[in-house]
C-alpha cells in the first residue's frame, strides 16, 4: 500500500516544478525623457528655397533625453541586449546606480527648480540604461512589442530571454537653461 502512495507523489514532486511560472527578473521599470531644447533656428529666406529646387528645408525633428532604470533583485545579474523606442532600435549603454533615491533637478528658469525623484530608495539593484543612437536590427518579435508601446528592453537573465515594455515613457518638462 505505501508502494502505490509513494510512486505517484514522487512524480508529482519531481513534475509540479515544471508547471510553476517563472517570475521575470525585472521588478519595475521607471521610464523617463525629457525634450532638448534647440538653439535658435534660423530663419529660412528665399536664397535656401532657390538652393533646393524650391523645396524648404526640412524641419528639425524633436530630439529627447532618455533615462530608463531597471528594479532587480540584488542577487539577480542580467544583460541588456536589445532597446526600442518608439519603434526604432537604438544601441545600449547601462550603469549600475549606487546613490538613491535618484533625483532629477529640472532647471525652469523661475527662482525655484523642479525636483522630481526618477527612483525612489529600494533594496533592489538598480540599473540605469540609455540609448547611444539608433542602429539598425531585425527582431520581429520585439517590433511585435514596439508597436503597441512606447519603451520596449529585451535581456538575458539564466540563459532565457526576456522582455519588458512600457506604454508612455514619462515626460519631464525641458530644462531652461541661462
């Protein structure tokens, strides 16, 4: 009788463990960019319209400062190794941040700035990541991702590979500088 008990609660021991979901290393992820300001654009007169055919010039496009911090477990190590925003891949460089809570000092110009804190204190391990231009890649699966969000990280933690995504990156106002 106890043959007949042991065998089947041996094997479900030893199958349990595969059915149990494994819980990504990312904890959170506090997303932010802030818009650079550009100097002064020039005024554009009928010399540049004549010099292009009679087409303007094209205009500048918005350029943003990226800062994305990733919550890990202090025991936990993982590698970046993909980075879309807004559809579009961008190279990787990381850090790993020491001083919390992160503040971000936004300069507007008046007699007081605006303080406001990018990553609160945590036990965690946190990882500052930011893109160094855009690159070219292929990655059907993560451009699945990019399309319905905003900020999408791939990385490799265990041999697996992971993915975590944001909808709207958080805007910070532009710093106004003197």
């Amino acid at each position: 009788m106890k043959k007949n008990v042991f065998i089947p609660v041996l094997l479900l021991l030893i199958i349990l463990p595969g059915f149990t979901q494994v819980k990504p290393p990312v904890k959170k992820v506090y997303a932010y960019k802030q818009a650079s300001i550009p100097g002064i654009l020039p005024a554009s007169d009928e010399n540049d319209i004549k010099e292009n055919n009679g087409a303007k010039k094209t205009e500048r496009k918005q350029n943003y400062n990226y800062w994305f911090y990733l919550s890990i477990r202090k025991t936990e190590n993982i590698k970046i190794t993909g980075l879309w925003i807004s559809g579009k891949q961008h190279g990787i460089k990381s850090e790993i941040v020491t001083n919390l809570p992160v503040k971000k000092i936004v300069f507007t110009g008046l007699e007081k700035n605006d303080t406001t804190i990018m990553v609160p204190v945590t036990g965690n391990k946190i990882i500052l990541v930011y893109p160094s231009g855009e690159i070219t890649g292929d990655s059907k699966y993560a451009l699945n991702f990019a399309r319905t969000n905003e900020l999408v990280i791939r990385y490799i933690s265990k041999g697996k590979t992971h993915y975590t995504t944001i909808k709207r990156i958080n805007e910070l106002i532009p710093d106004v500088r003197q």
